[in-house]
C-alpha cells in the first residue's frame, strides 16, 4: 500500500510472506531466468528486471540462457532474519534503496538541447579538439536549466577534460560501441600535479578526478584553484578546508534504521531539501566503535594514532528530507547509525550539490601509455562523480585508463552498466571521502591487454574512508579484487559477483581498519580459488560471508583488526549460485519496506531487535 506521502509500506504478515515465497522457489527451483549481458557483448544488454518478489526473475545462474530454470537453493538462516529486522540486523545492512532515484530502473529523460556538431564538433578527422566544443554545449545546457547534449555516432579527439557542473543536464552518446571520446592528455598535464594532503610524494591523480569530471560548477573550481596553488584540499561536501557548513537544527537521540528524527528547530527545513546528517567522535572514540560494530574488540583497538581515519570525522550523510511535521522530519532512507548526544549530532548545509545529471552510451578511451608506477599516476583516468547526489552513468566503457569509475564525496548515484577496458588500471571503480548509497550494478572489468609493468598495482572495486551502505551487484571482475584502502568503510554489500581474485588491497596503517560492521559478501564466485578479501568472516566484524565456494588463503593475507569474537557470520561456504534470494539488493528491493518513527531516549551500543515491534508500522 502507497501513502500519500509516496512510501510503499507492507504488513509483518507480507514481509515474512516474501521469505516464505523465497523459500519455496528456492525448493521448487521454477522461476523464469534473464539472461545476463553476454560478457563480450560491445553494446549494452538489458538488465535483468529489478523490483520484483524476492527470489523470482534474479535468481538465475550466471551466464545461463533465457527462459532457463534456476537450479534448488537454500534459503540461509541469515536472509530469514533479516526479513524479521530489515533496518536493525546486526550483519546485515539495508540497502534497499542504494542509487539514484533510491534505485530507480529508469533514469530521467530529458529534452534534447543542444548536438555537439552545432558547438563545432566534428567526428573522425583525428586532429580537431572537440572537448571546448562538447564544453561550450554542456555550459549551453546548464544556463537553460537543464536538459541532454547528445554526441552522434564517431570517434571525437578531446584534448581537454570535460565537466559538467549544472544540474539536469545530460551527455549521451549513441551506445557505448558507437560513440568514442579519444582523450590526449593526462590531468597532470591539463591542471598540474595533485600532491596529497597526507604529505609524501604520491600523486593524488591516484584516487582522484576524471577526464570526464561530474562536480558543481563552484566546487570544482575551488578544487581547481587550491590544486594549482598547492593547497592540497579536502574533496567533500564542506569545501577545502571543511568549513563551508552552517547548523540548520541539531538532532535528538534515535535509533539505527529509523526513518524519522526529532529536531530542535524544524523552521529551517523542508521537503525535498538536501541535508547533511553530521555526527562528530568523541574523545573515547565511540562513534568509530559503534561503526565497527561495538563491544570489546572495537573498544581495546587503539584509535589515536589513526591519524589519516581521525581526519575522516565528522561522519557527513547526505540524505533528502522527505517530511516536517512539527519537530519531526522523515528522511528518504533510514538512519546508518544511532545518533546519540555524545557526537553532537545535527543536520547542516553543505556546498551545492550536482543532482539530475548524467553520463550516457559512449566510450572513453585514452590514448594508450605504460601504467605508471604505484601511486604516481598522471591522471588518464575515466568519469568521476564528486559532490554529485541523485546522478548516474549509464552504458559506458572507459579505455587505457589509471583509474575507471570514481565516487568522490558521491551519494545515492549509480553507475549501470560499465566497463574498464583496455591496458590495465590502479583502480577500475573507487568509492572513497565518504561516499555513500550508491549502486554499481552490472559492471564488468575486462582482463588486461598487455602485462602489468614492475612497480605497477591492481586494486579492484575499492571503497574505503567511512563510505558506507554501497552496493556492487551483478558484476563479472576477471581481475581485481574486493578492495579495501582501510578507512573504516562500513555496511556495504557486494553481490552476485564473478572474480578472479587476483589483486591486493591497499591502504595506510594511520587509515585504521580494514572493514567496519555489516560488510555482506552474498554470492560470490572465485573462479581462481583465492579467499582474500572474499570470505571475510575471520576479518570484518558484525559481518556476513554467505555463498561462497571454497577458497584458501595465498598472495596477501590478512590479520583481524580486532581482538576476539568478530561476531561474524559464514553460511552456505563451499557453494555456487545456490544461495537464495541469490542477489541480496535486488531480494531487500522486493521487500518493498517504509518508514518507520524514531526511537529516542538513551541508545545501547548495538541494538538487535527481531520481534515484529522491529518491523516498519503498517500502512
């Protein structure tokens, strides 16, 4: 039932309905498959339906043909569970509504403003820059309000980045095989070098920016301008110096998974507003406890040294304001953690954001130079989201890249239907400076096509530096790794994935733990038989390692950051593709949950609730 409030609620009768359902098609094994995107497939393939009954036309095996029949599955003792307490497991994290859109199968359409040809654009001759062209169109676009700059069929050189900085506005080429960017230059050449913050002399081209960059247009400048200066900033929603913010209302005590807070002062806020949710550490370090699950491991870790995490904090969340009622305001996705009084809780503003925006149907493809040594990249790198909220990219390939598909400071975006192609990058996808909600869906990185050079590294899909609630679903990685750069990421999902596990993590001691609470790795095929970073019940705590073939442990191997029980859960270990639901996000789609009111009063460290006072109330 749909409220006039636009949230789609459901009866503790049809949410643990929907387990049963799992359950039965999991013993019966008779719903229909879709075909996955045929891995060497240049142009795109329909993705396979999302939004539907958990455990129906997802659960196919990889790779099998339409109209095919799931194979028998087993339904974990974990997936029962989380039905009963969606929004408060202690494992599991909730991340029904990760992407744009709260993870929309449709992106927006907007009208057609402007063809890059009438800007000066033109196709194939190999010597005319076309990127002020594709600029200028792009800037046309933004002063209009809004709209999309199409890119016909060709190969068009570009000897500059692109930007988009407004709003609404969309770059769409005619199909990822049909439409190429050819890039010349590197960052480094094109805004100078990028040194880090941390001091050392890395490059921060490494794990930054993009020769197709979005980010609004006053943030980017400002990063501009202090990477020139040498004033190597801050990459998030506060400015360079993590200053640019004012208090709108500080927050009341409340709940993990509550959709609804109470405020001081509701005379600021309104509907659609986007918002930061600010939690500041205190001196006992218990807001990166509770991150990490709480309990004694989190509390014997010693936290401050951790410098480079410590600069992490506050912990900022992005997230629109769905309702005010009074002093009491429904967001558009659950709490990630308990706000307590201790971490000065309070929502603030924030630089503007990029929202509406998008990448679509082309290729990116630098030209083609040796990978540079590890951490001094010059910045050949792909598309990049920075500061960007509610923006997609969709059908693209990125080429002889360093690095493929960031999220810098990015939240509730998806990318769909991607792939790092070509010579061989650092990183193919990176999630990092808080990044959050997101949703990487279908996604492919191609083996390298020439050998790795000494001194070289190859992470994987990266997330790391408090991002959280993330999701990697529906992937084929034939190298990489789950990659965590440290930095506490927490309660993120990867899953329904194909690897072939072969790269390293990275990650400075001063960024602290490798994994927060709640990372899920649901589904998962190693095809080289290599358990690091894949099964991670001995490392990650308060998490879950649930259908995953076997594994054992060579090349880089790791050591539990903290000391005893991880509280960690293994099921279904030494299995392929018969778990079920077999992709987690697209089973916590099915549940079709709503908002629930906030708790408040006094917060214990972790809360486990599973009777049905846990569940959303009825519409």
């Amino acid at each position: 039932m749909t409220n006039r409030d636009g949230y789609t609620g459901i009866t503790r009768r049809a949410l643990l309905g929907s387990a049963t359902a799992v359950a039965a098609t999991a013993v019966t094994g008779a719903s229909a498959a879709t075909a996955a995107a045929s891995p060497g497939a240049t142009a795109p393939t329909p993705s396979p339906a999302r939004g539907t009954a958990a455990g129906a036309s997802a659960d196919a095996p990889s790779g099998g043909a339409p109209g095919a029949l799931t194979r028998p599955g087993e339904v974990p003792e974990l997936w029962r569970a989380f039905t009963r307490s969606p929004f408060t497991h202690p494992q599991i994290p909730y991340v029904g509504r990760a992407g744009s859109r709260r993870g929309a199968v449709r992106f927006p359409r907007r009208p057609v403003v402007a063809d890059i040809r009438d800007h000066g654009a033109v196709a194939d001759d190999g010597t005319t820059d076309c990127a002020p062209a594709i600029n200028r169109a792009i800037a046309a676009a933004g002063r209009a309000g809004g709209g999309t700059v199409t890119i016909p069929p060709g190969t068009f050189r570009i000897d500059d980045l692109i930007h988009i900085g407004h709003s609404n506005v969309i770059l769409r080429g005619a199909g990822s095989g049909r439409t190429t960017l050819l890039a010349t230059k590197n960052l480094t050449e094109l805004i100078g070098a990028y040194g880090s913050r941390y001091g050392g002399d890395k490059s921060s081209w490494s794990w930054a920016g993009g020769l197709i960059w979005l980010a609004p247009t006053a943030r980017w400048d400002s990063l501009v301008a202090a990477i020139r200066a040498k004033a190597w900033p801050f990459e998030g929603w506060t400015g360079n110096k993590r200053d640019a913010w004012q208090t709108l209302t500080t927050v009341e005590p409340a709940r993990q998974g509550s959709w609804t807070v109470t405020v001081a002062d509701a005379s600021k806020l309104r509907p659609g507003t986007l918002v930061l949710l600010r939690l500041a550490d205190d001196a006992d370090h218990t807001l990166l406890e509770h991150m990490s699950g709480g309990g004694p491991g989190p509390e014997a870790y010693f936290w401050d040294d951790k410098t480079k995490l410590t600069s992490y904090v506050p912990y900022e969340w992005p997230v629109r304001i769905a309702r005010v009622r009074g002093r009491r305001v429904t967001l558009e996705r659950p709490l990630p953690l308990d706000v307590r009084p201790q971490w000065d809780p309070r929502l603030t503003t924030h630089v503007e954001e990029l929202t509406g925006s998008g990448v679509e149907g082309l290729t990116l493809e630098a030209v083609e130079t040796p990978q540079s040594q590890h951490l001094l990249d010059k910045g050949y790198n792909g598309v990049v989201l920075q500061c960007a909220y509610d923006c997609w990219v969709d059908d693209v390939t990125v080429r002889h890249v360093d690095n493929g598909f960031g999220l810098v400071a990015a939240s509730a975006c998806t990318l769909r239907r991607t792939r790092v192609a070509g010579r061989g990058s650092h990183h193919p996808y990176f999630c990092r400076e808080g990044s959050h909600d997101n949703l990487i869906e279908d996604f492919t990185v191609e083996e390298r096509t020439v050998p790795a050079p000494a001194g070289t590294q190859l992470h994987g899909i990266n997330v790391e530096g408090l991002s959280s609630y993330n999701v990697w679903s529906r992937g084929d990685m034939r190298m990489g790794t789950f990659d965590s750069h440290r930095g506490l990421p927490f309660a993120n999902v990867r899953t329904d994935i194909t690897v072939d596990n072969d790269g390293r993590h990275g990650g400075d001691a001063s960024a602290g733990p490798l994994f927060g609470a709640r990372f899920t790795h649901w589904n998962i095929r190693v095809t080289n038989g290599r358990a690091g970073l894949m099964k991670i019940d001995g490392l990650a705590p308060y998490s879950a390692t649930v259908g995953v073939n076997e594994v054992t442990e060579f090349d880089q191997i790791d050591v539990p950051d903290f000391t005893g029980d991880l509280h960690s859960r293994l099921e279904l270990y030494g299995t392929t593709d018969v778990v079920r639901p077999r992709n987690l996000y697209e089973a916590q789609r099915g549940l079709q949950t709503r908002p629930r009111a906030a708790v408040t009063g006094p917060v214990p460290l972790t809360t486990v609730r599973t009777g049905p006072e846990s569940l959303p109330p009825t519409a």
